[in-house]
C-alpha cells in the first residue's frame, strides 16, 4: 500500500476540513478502565455509533435468547411496514393457532389475550408484542405478515444471516423454550443496533410503558425505562426456565447510546442491576465522537486521466469512534491509498484506501476511505498530458504532481 503522510490532530483537522469534534467532560483515562463483574451467562456492552464492543463475557456463547426473539420479530415487522407490505390500520383476522386457550404452547406465558376471530390493527398487535410480550400476538402478526408462522421464522433467519448474526437460529416467532433455538450476546447487541438504526419508528414503540387492550392494562416489563439515573429507550426482557432471566437495554447520553446485553441472569432483579451497572460504566468512562461525516471530505487527492485534476475523498457512512475519555485530544487520523496513484474512472463511493484512527500511536479504528464523487476519463489531450506529467512526476519525486 501507499501510506501518505497525513497523521494530524483530530482537533485541529476540525478546523481544516470542517469536521466538528465532540468534546466532553475532561476524565483522564490513559487505559482503558476495569470492566465491572456481571452476575450473568453472558455480556454485553456496545456502543451504538461505532459498533465497539466496551466490555463483553462470553458473547459468543450460544443462548436460549427467550422473548429476546422479539427484538427480530419487531425487526421484521418493522421493515414490512417500512416497505410498504403492511400498513399500522391493517386489520389482522386472528386465528386459532394465536389463542392462548386452544394452543397448550401459549398457556401461562405472556399474552395479549387476543381471540379467535378478532379483527386488530397490525399497529395494536404490533404494540402487544413489543410492550406487553404478548406471544399471541406474535402469532397472529406473523401469520398476517409471512402467511405462516414458518414462513415467517424463515424470514427472521433470511435477516439473522444478511446482519451478519452468525450464532442465531430462530424456530419459534415469540421465543417460548424450542430447542435448536439460539442466539449470543453479541448478536442481540448487533441485531438491536439494526432495530435502532433501520427501522427507527418500531424502535419508538420500545420505549412505551404501558399498553392497554380489551380493557385489560399491562405495563411494560422493561423496568429500565422508569429508571432516574439513565435514559433509557428500549428494548426487551425475555425469561423462560430454559433462558433464565434476559435484558437488552439501551440508553442516550447526550448524541452518545449505548447497546446493553444480559444473557441468563439468576434473577428478575439482578437482569435490571447488572443492566444499569454496565450502562452507567460505559456512560462513565467512555465518549463517542464522529471526527468525520459522510458528507464531509477528509482528504482531496490528485487524480490522474480524470475529466477533473482533484477529487475529494471520504467516508461512505459517518466515521465514529469510541475511545476513553479525557483523550479525545490525543485522537490522530491517518490514511492509506491502496494504490500510489488514483487513475479515473472512479465511481462515487469507489473505496480507495483506509482511513486509521490512531491513539497513543496504535490503530484503534479503521474505516474505508471512499471516492465521494464519480469522475470519468478526460478527453484524448488531456489524458495525454497527464501521462506526461505523471512520469515527469516519477521522475523528479513528485514535483509536477
């Protein structure tokens, strides 16, 4: 590769490229800090923005993930709705295999109680799966949705594999015990951030505490979302005596969120403490900033043969990174081209090099470097004279450049 010498204070790169960088409160952390015991099977603790894992036990380890399940139920719906395949005022025809009394796998779990032949609105049915858990309702949407609960599975697990979930499987559509069905820590992270991130207006619907239907009022089993010391939004718990007690939550501190997962905790309780602990940690001792967005160029870079003579060059998606905090000052960028020289054509959003954001003189983060507008090949003249002036170039160490 061609490592170009451009290696400067993220800081004063602000001022040169119109990077805006988020500065919070001064802690000085030169380590990273102790991560906290977690009474769990499994942990998680992620930050929405750059993805980067804070602190983490066992979060590969294949889990029963419970009612967590509904966390891609709600994915999938979501995206249905996104796309226009169903709509919120949609009236769903409950069938029989969605009523707790005729269907022995839904006596005594969490439900809606919603009957055979009812006729609900996706957006109630949707609202008793997120809110209440209500694995009737999981049934009777999953029907409306895919035309079969099967098909449905079948297209909650086409989504496990295109976000990357590579210790998912999925059998059942509300997460009741079914062996054979798994999920990790660090999949549920992943696959909450795709819920925050794709589909933003099912998200809201997490953070809704109460939901009342046929007169009959439940409260949200979330118990996070009433909680004084953080801000919570989401998302779901899950138990069943195979699972033991699970919880993704997450929270916002000013633009910073962070993604928490607590697999088979010992108690209803302890799922919500240990939840609160990891949040309040990372809330404590990390910060998140974006030192460059997809809409601001990082870099310009001569291009040769092109129908222009410079191209500016970026980043596809907004470059966050998470580090501890009090050392946002020390955060340096640098980049790499893949090539020595750029050469049109070059497509918009053509990668061309690596952008590395460096700490302490170590790699923490590194983002694809990408072409942010198309350029196409010059005329015969001016294609000419570049090749001339590219080996002049070469030759006298890159004055002519």
């Amino acid at each position: 590769m061609m490592k170009k010498t451009y290696s400067t204070s993220l800081q004063k790169l602000a001022l040169g490229v119109g990077v805006i960088l988020l500065i919070t409160r001064s802690v000085q952390a030169a380590e990273a800090p102790e991560i906290p015991q977690v009474d769990a099977k499994a942990y998680v603790l992620m930050d929405y923005n750059s993805g980067k894992i804070l602190a983490e036990g066992n979060p590969d380890t294949r889990l029963d993930p419970a009612s967590l399940t509904k966390i891609m139920s709600s994915y999938v719906i979501g995206q249905a709705i996104k796309a226009g395949k169903i709509k919120p005022d949609d009236l769903v025809t409950v069938g029989k295999d969605a009523w707790a009394t005729g269907n022995p796998v839904l006596r005594g779990s969490s439900l809606m109680f919603i009957k055979p032949g009812d006729q609900v609105p996706v957006l109630e049915l949707n609202k008793g799966i997120v809110i209440q858990s209500g694995n009737d309702a999981s049934i009777a949407l999953a029907d409306f949705v895919a035309g079969s609960q099967d098909s449905f599975v079948g297209v909650m697990n086409n989504y496990a594999k295109s976000l990357g979930l590579q210790n998912t499987n999925f059998l059942t559509v509300h997460g009741l015990d079914a062996e054979g069905q798994y999920s990790t820590a660090r999949d549920m992270a992943l696959l909450s951030q795709a819920l925050i991130r794709d589909v933003p207006d099912e998200y809201a619907l997490h953070k809704e505490k109460e939901f009342t239907f046929n007169k009959i009022r439940q409260i949200n089993r979330n118990r996070l979302l009433w909680s004084t010391n953080l801000n919570v939004d989401g998302i779901k718990t899950g138990y069943t005596s195979g699972a033991g007690h699970n919880l993704v939550a997450s929270a916002t501190e000013g633009p910073m969120r962070l993604i928490s997962v607590v697999l088979g905790a010992p108690s209803d309780r302890v799922r919500f403490s240990e939840s609160e602990k990891l949040l309040t940690w990372g809330f404590r001792f990390y910060e998140t900033a974006i030192p460059i967005k997809a809409d601001k160029a990082f870099v310009t870079q001569k291009v040769w043969f092109g129908d222009v003579g410079e191209v500016p060059l970026g980043v596809a998606k907004d470059a966050a990174v998470t580090i501890p905090k009090g050392q946002m000052k020390n955060l340096k960028a640098s980049y790499q081209l893949n090539q020595p020289t750029l050469e049109a054509p070059l497509a918009k959003n053509q990668v061309v090099g690596t952008v590395n954001f460096l700490l302490d003189g170590k790699t923490i983060e590194q983002h694809p470097l990408v072409v942010m507008q198309e350029v196409k090949q010059g005329n015969f003249l001016s294609r000419m004279w570049d090749f001339v002036m590219m080996k002049l170039s070469q030759w006298f160490g890159g004055i002519f450049g």
